[in-house]
C-alpha cells in the first residue's frame, strides 16, 4: 500500500494571480526541508499540494513531522493511494485503519469526489465506505457531530486518497515570499519567538548575535546556536552572525553616564545590524521588545533606539505580555533553551537606575562623546558567520 502526504494550502487560497508563486515557493521549502529523506515529487491541483515519495525506504514519519513546521501549510495529513475501483477503495480503507481504529470510538465518513465521471456520487461514498467501517470494526458507532475519526475518500482526475484526521499545520507565509529581515538574536525567551512570529509572515531570516567575550562565555553562544537551530526548524536555514562586541561595550562603560549605558548599547547594535543587514539582503530589522517590558523598552527608550536604523524595525512582540511570549516559545521548544544560565551581552553593565525616559538629544550628546566609527568597522569586520539549519 502506497503513501503519501496531502497538503492544504492556508492563506494562500487568497492570493488570487499571485497564488502560484506563493505555492512554488512552499513547495521549494518542502523539498528543502525533506531532501535529506529522500527523493520525492510535487502535484499541485484544488488547494492541495501532493507529495510523492519515490523511494521505499523513505521516512514518511519523519517527513510528516517535518512537514508540520513549515509555514504557508494550512493542515496536512498521510493518505493511501488507491485506483478508482470502488472495490479497491474499500479495500484499501479497511487495511489502511485496520492498525489504528482501535484508539478511536466514533467515526463519520466525508468524500469529495473531483472526477464527477465516478460512477458513485459522494452521498453514496460515504454511505458505502460507512457500511464498510461497521462492518469490519464492530466497536465503532457513527456520530456525524463530533466523531474522533473523520475518514475520507478525495476521488480525483487519476487516482483516489483514502486519509484520516486532518492535522493542523503551522499556518503563515512560505518563508521567503515577504522579503528578508534580520533578527538581533540574543539567548533571552523573546527574540526566538519573535524569530518565529516573523518567519510565519514569510520573512527569511538573519540572525545577528553580539557576543562579548570574556563577559560572555563559550557556552552562551552555544546557546545562542541551539536557539537558532530550534527556529531554524521552522524558518529553514538561518545566517548567523556573532559580532564581537567586547571592546564596544567596555567603551561604553568607561565613556558614558551610566544611566545610558543600555540605550547607548541598544542603538550601536542597531547601527551594527543594520550594516550587516544591507550587506546580505535584508530590508529590516526583528527585535523581541515588548513594551514597558523593561527599562530598555519603554515608548521613550524605543523611540530613541529608532532612530539609529534607517530600516525598518519590526516587533511582533511590542503588545504582548510576557505569559503569552513563554507560551510560544514551549509551543516551539525554545523556552528550556532560553532559560540556560548562560548571560548574554545584554545582561553586562547593567546600570542601577537606568533612564526610562531618555531625550534624543542628550542620548546622542553622551553617545557623541566617543568616535565609534573604528570600532564598529573593526566588530563588523571580525564577525563569524555560522550556517544553521
């Protein structure tokens, strides 16, 4: 019995002359996530994208669990392929169940039936294959309400799929289709999740980490890779770039009013992003801010932040509180990560009593009183590059 996966498409049913494109890049996603598994071929017809394994020894379990992480996928499910021969139809659906039917009480029967040549209309499919179920499991009982089992039999141009449950897919945009942006990715719970949030949109990621040895250790960008591999699971292969920011930092701390230490901070990391940014194609910049989160993250503080970036700067997380953020990032696996005690540069130099209510003005004066321009060329120019995913 041959197998395969039966793709929906979500919010790419909506993009009327441009759907295609949308589709052709899912599928270039798909066949990039499961190149490692094996060989496998595309059809495309009615919202729903076919995927053929061509090999035997192809890990369709693993190839399913990949599926569900990939955004633009609106649900997905294993089927059976069969002929459309009724006789193999009911065939086919009985041994198909026949190793799981017991996990499930109740069932209904759904079929659509796209070959309108098919001699049974899909009123007596369902009724047939119905007959069928009871017939050869004997504990099931019908409840077309609320069924733990939906079976059903899709009869198309040349072949017919028998499935059960639909699953829920990750949703969004095939990543890629909205442009590109750059994550400044540190080992905290938000910037992952951030990460995440702006992949589902179709963003293709860059991740940008600043490091800051001996303040920072080895094992915090560990961290930092194992955080960008997780959301790599999603977001497909991600650039990450360590900037090495030491030198920056102890500048800032013997140069600066300590209250502006972390604005000051923040806004030389922009600056540094951004020019990492334009260099490989991205068009913006992704923080993890929440507003009023902390001192850093005020109206007043954004607002300053800002104003060093010429690009655009995204926040999917600015109305969230923090409950919401940890609820994604256990849905995405990033929270056990995230919570390693391994301190990331953003942590070093804490002011005491940070300003939450900064002028432009006097940011820029107490920023203006080093000449930055030799130390972020030198960051820039020693930054490691590591692929993930």
């Amino acid at each position: 019995m041959k197998e395969i996966i039966l793709i929906k498409n979500g919010e790419l049913a909506l993009k009327g002359l441009n759907r295609s494109a949308f589709e052709d890049k899912m599928i270039k996603n798909i066949r990039r996530r499961l190149s490692d598994l094996g060989k496998v071929t595309f059809f495309k017809s009615q919202s729903t994208i076919t995927v053929y394994p061509e090999s035997e020894d192809f890990d369709l379990d693993e190839a399913v669990e990949r599926v569900g992480k990939i955004f633009g996928i609106a649900g997905y499910s294993r089927a059976a392929v069969a002929t459309k021969d009724f006789e193999e139809i009911k065939r086919v659906c009985i041994e198909y169940f026949s190793a799981s039917i017991f996990r499930y009480k109740t069932f209904k029967v759904e079929a659509k039936r796209s070959d309108k040549k098919f001699p049974l209309k899909s009123p007596e499919i369902c009724r047939e294959i119905g007959a069928v179920m009871l017939e050869n499991f004997s504990h099931l009982k019908v409840d077309v309400h609320h069924p733990d089992l939906v079976v059903t039999v899709e009869v198309r141009d040349k072949e017919a799929y028998i499935r059960g449950n639909q699953l829920k897919g990750a949703g969004g945009m095939p990543v890629g289709t909205s442009g590109k942006g750059a994550i400044l990715m540190s080992g905290g719970i938000d910037s992952p999740v951030a990460a995440y949030m702006m992949a589902r949109r179709g963003l293709e990621l860059r991740a940008v980490h600043f490091a800051a040895p001996p303040y920072t250790s080895e094992l915090a960008e560990s961290k930092v890779k194992m955080l960008t591999e997780k959301v790599s699971a999603y977001a497909g292969r991600i650039e990450l770039y360590i900037v090495p920011f030491t030198k920056i930092q102890e500048t800032i701390r013997d140069a600066c009013p300590e209250e502006y230490f972390t604005i000051i901070m923040r806004r030389l990391m922009m600056e540094i992003a951004e020019r990492i940014a334009l260099k490989h194609g991205a068009k913006a910049l992704v923080t993890g801010e929440s507003l009023g989160q902390v001192a850093s993250q005020t109206l007043y503080a954004l607002a300053c932040t800002d104003t060093a970036a010429n690009m655009p700067v995204l926040r999917p997380l600015i109305g969230m509180d923090k409950n919401d953020i940890v609820e994604i990032a256990r849905k995405i696996d990033t929270f056990e990560t995230s919570i390693l005690p391994y301190e990331d540069c953003c942590t070093v130099f804490t002011p005491k009593h940070p300003n939450t209510r900064p002028h432009l003005d006097e940011v820029l004066k107490a920023q203006g009183a080093v000449d930055w321009g030799s130390m972020i060329e030198e960051a820039i120019e020693n930054t490691k590059l590591e692929v993930i995913g």
